[in-house]
C-alpha cells in the first residue's frame, strides 16, 4: 500500500522560503594593550556576565559610540 502525503496547510503552489539570517558586520582584528590591573577586572565583569573579554570590549565600545 502506497503511503499518503501530507500537504501542509500552506495555499498550493506558494513557495516557501525560509526567512534570510541577518547579516553579520565583517569584523576587523584590533591589538589593544591594557595595564595588567584593568584585563583582571575586566575579566572578572565578562566572566560574571557570561560572555567573553572580547565579548564585552566590543559591547562596552559600541555603547559609548552610540551615546556620542
């Protein structure tokens, strides 16, 4: 016995396309020097935080071009 399709639910004929990822900014790599005091508290916010040391320079940084 010959197995029955579902169709979906969907009007016949229409295409479906899945909705477009948004596009990610090409990031550039940046050497930044830092006193060894300021990396440890900066790294004990983004661990606190959850996210990287990158993570939240990036984010910090963008939060201050943005209030400019």
């Amino acid at each position: 016995m010959a197995k029955k399709s579902k169709k979906s639910p969907e009007k016949a004929g229409t295409p479906t396309e899945a909705p477009e990822a948004p596009q990610r900014a090409v990031k550039v790599p940046v050497a930044l020097r830092f006193n060894a005091d300021l990396l440890a508290q900066i790294d004990k916010v983004a661990l606190r935080r959850g996210m990287s040391r990158n993570a939240i320079i990036s984010y910090w940084c963008s939060r201050a071009v943005e209030a400019e």
